[in-house]
C-alpha cells in the first residue's frame, strides 16, 4: 500500500510539471502577465473563495424559490388503538395486519418572507465583494510579475553594459600592453589596465548569475517549468507618461481599485444583514400542497391531495433575535473600519507611488547626464594616454566612474519602472497598463 501510495504521488507530481508551460526563448511582458493570470495560486485562491460566496448566494435564493419533494411509502402493520387513546366496547383494541400506501408529490412556496429577501441581497453584495477581489488579486498577480520581469531586465542590462565595459578596458590592455613593448610605457601601467579588466569582468560575472536567478524567479512566479532558458528584453516593462496629478488621480482610484471598492461591498452587505435580522420579527406566511395516490397497494389506491397555508410570527424567541442583530451590526463597525483603513492606504499608496515616479525620473535625468559625461571623460583620457600626454592611471580611473555612472543609471531605469509599476497598482490599472 505505501508503495502504492508513493507511486501514485510520483504520477501526480509528472503530471503536475507536463502542465507546466514552457517559456518562450523570448519573453515579452504581456504573455508573461498571460502566463501568470492562468496560473497563479493567489488568483486560484480568490476564484476559490468566489466560487463559496457565490455557492452561498444561490442557497439564499433557494429558501425563496418553490420547494418540490417527491415521496412514497409502502408498509405493512398493525395498530393498537389504546395506543392512540381510541376505545370501543366489545372491540378488540388491535387493529390489522393490514396495507398502507402512499405516494405523492409536495410543492412548497413562501409567498412573503422580508427576512430571507434581504438575506439573498445580503449575499450577492459579499458575492459582488468576492468577485472584486479576483480582479485585486489579478492587480496583485501583475505587480508581482513586472516588478520581478524588472529585475530581469536590470540584470540583463547590468550584464551587457560590464561586457561593453570589458571590451573598452580590454582595448585599453592591449594599447598599453603594445606601448610597453616599444619601451614607451611602463609594466606598472599594464599590470593596471589588466586589473581593471578583471575587475570588470568580475562585476560582469556577477550580473549574470543575477540574471539567471531573476530568470528563475520570473519562471517560478509564472508557474512554468522553472529554467533561465529564455530572455528578457521588453523595454514597455519601464512604463511611460508623465507624472499625473495627485487629487484627480485618487479620485480615480477610488473608483477603481477592486480592494476598495470590495470593502464597499462588504459594507453595504452588512448593512442588509441587519436589516435581514430585524425582519425576522416579521411574519412569515408559507403556501403548501400535496398530491398522490393512497390506498392498500400501488394496485388499490384513491388520489388525495392536501392544499393548505400557514402564518407564522415570532412572539418570544428568547433574546435570539436580539443577540442576531448584536452580532450583525459589531460585524458592520468592523466592515466600516475595514473601508476607513482601506481608503486611508488608497490615497497613501497613490501619494507614494506619485512622489516615487516623481523621484525616480529625477534620478534617471540626473544619472543620464552624469553617464554623458563619465563617457566624455573616457574618450579625453584616452587621447591624451594615446598622444603621450599621461600614462593609463587617468583612463583607468575614468572606466571605473564611468562603470559606477552605468550601473546608477541602470538602477534609475529599474526604479522609474518600478515606480509607475507601483502608480499603476495604487489606481488600480496595473493589468490594463501592462497587459497588452
């Protein structure tokens, strides 16, 4: 058996990774948001939870639709009528062995019912709430995936420009290496230049094991056969336009971020709720009617149908319906600080993601112009090493600003695309932004 058991696991497990997608050797953005939206756990989780809320609603529905119940019964008895406080001088009180049949269809419908009316009500705004946070989960789900596709990116960048850097220091090797021989320079600006190649080549290294664990980390996030074999190269990652305006862009993110707008819901739910509780002292008034065949045997019977209504209306319940409405309204205070707290955190993530985008595109400009002028640098140093004019300490020095001047930039790219990532999250557009 556990033998069995262990086989059967490893089956589960192969045919879990068959269903895995495999990437493409290029991987755009938009079908890595594809990928991820058909897999995520988050997202599988949220359609989990919509699927109970709205399994929930359908049973508030049923308590206000006909009932039909089919039903039949055969038997074969006797009956002691002292039993049943029926006596009859001179009669023996046994009565039997005899037949009985029955069988018959039972319809029921509640023809008023306020309670259980705004109990369904109730139960499609928490379906609506649930529903809402499929589409935040989806917001999620994107986030989470341009933001790690970011890190690629970073990676893959860093790694090309240390190679473009390698190359330029390499050239630089062999100048100084060929001016050694002709006995116009010295050993000592060789053994530089080849420090600052390694040294290079070093950081090169570096990024492109960070690369590799982005890559792994992006396929992981997807829930696709984890490899690296693949590459990153879609610059929409980064985003675009400029900074918007603070109080129109919360106004707008109020009306459409799907968390927001769910606590909303769960409000609005519990406000029916108490009302739903408060009606059940209200009366309640039910119809019902049955009809089938009676009589000894399916072969000896009669049809008898039974039509009648009832009203019912609680008088003393104990304090149930009291403690009910307790409960329901403590469960509103909290829904309304729920919406207080998620209103607050609405229009603190627009603020920060806007003083963020803002910032960022303040670095970038700033390392742009700072990159320009570490290459212009480069270029003098070299031509006055090439004339003659100094030796390879100056060129040397302006690789390793310019290499410094490189990566700040790199880092200012990732942040602006972070930046509008997180603005994109904070009005609740990051899906619609990235997904195209």
């Amino acid at each position: 058996m556990i033998r069995a058991s262990i086989l059967l696991v490893i089956a589960a497990m192969f045919a879990w990774a068959a269903d895995q997608p495999t990437l493409p050797s290029q991987l755009p953005l938009a079908q890595a948001l594809d990928i991820a939206l058909q897999n995520s756990t988050t997202l599988r989780t949220a359609m989990a939870q919509l699927t109970q809320a709205t399994g929930r609603t359908d049973q508030s529905r049923s308590a206000l639709l006909p009932q039909i119940n089919v039903g039949a019964r055969q038997s074969y008895q006797t009956l002691n009528l002292a039993g049943i406080g029926i006596l009859i001088p001179g009669q023996p009180g046994k009565i039997g062995p005899f037949s009985s049949m029955d069988a018959r269809v039972f319809v029921g419908q509640q023809l008023l019912n306020i309670a259980d009316m705004r109990s369904l009500k109730s139960s499609r705004s928490r379906q609506e709430s649930s529903r809402l946070l499929v589409d935040n989960a989806r917001e999620l789900v994107a986030l989470r995936v341009v933001a790690t596709y970011l890190e690629a990116l970073k990676a893959k960048t860093s790694r090309d420009t240390f190679a473009a850097q390698t190359k330029l220091a390499d050239e630089l090797y062999r100048i100084t290496r060929d001016r050694v021989n002709q006995g116009v320079a010295a050993e000592l600006d060789a053994n530089r230049a080849m420090q600052q190649v390694n040294t290079l080549q070093q950081q090169r290294q570096e990024f492109e094991q960070s690369y590799i664990e982005a890559k792994l980390s992006l396929a992981n996030l997807l829930q696709a056969r984890v490899t690296s074999e693949f590459e990153v190269s879609d610059e929409a990652a980064y985003g675009s336009g400029t900074t918007p305006e603070r109080d129109s862009t919360i106004k707008t993110a109020l009306t459409s971020r799907a968390d927001y707008r769910s606590a909303q819901e769960s409000v609005k739910a519990a406000e029916l709720r108490i009302q739903s509780v408060k009606a059940t002292r209200l009366p309640t008034i039910q119809l019902g009617f049955s009809d089938g065949q009676s009589g000894y045997t399916p072969a000896h019977n009669i049809n008898t149908y039974r039509v009648g209504g009832s009203i019912d209306f609680p008088i003393f319940t104990g304090g149930r319906i009291r403690g009910e409405i307790q409960e329901a309204e403590g469960a509103l205070r909290e829904a309304q600080a729920t919406l207080e707290t998620s209103r607050s955190q609405v229009e603190t993530d627009v603020q920060a993601a806007i003083s963020g985008v803002q910032w960022a595109l303040m670095e970038l400009e700033t390392s742009a112009g700072n990159m320009k002028l570490s290459r212009q640098e480069v270029d003098f140093t070299r031509s006055r090493y090439t004339q003659g004019i100094a030796d390879n300490t100056e060129v040397v020095n302006a690789q390793d600003r310019l290499a410094r001047a490189d990566d700040a930039h790199i880092r200012a790219q990732y942040m602006v695309g972070l930046a509008r990532a997180n603005l994109a999250r904070a009005t609740g557009v990051a899906e619609k932004t990235y997904h195209r």
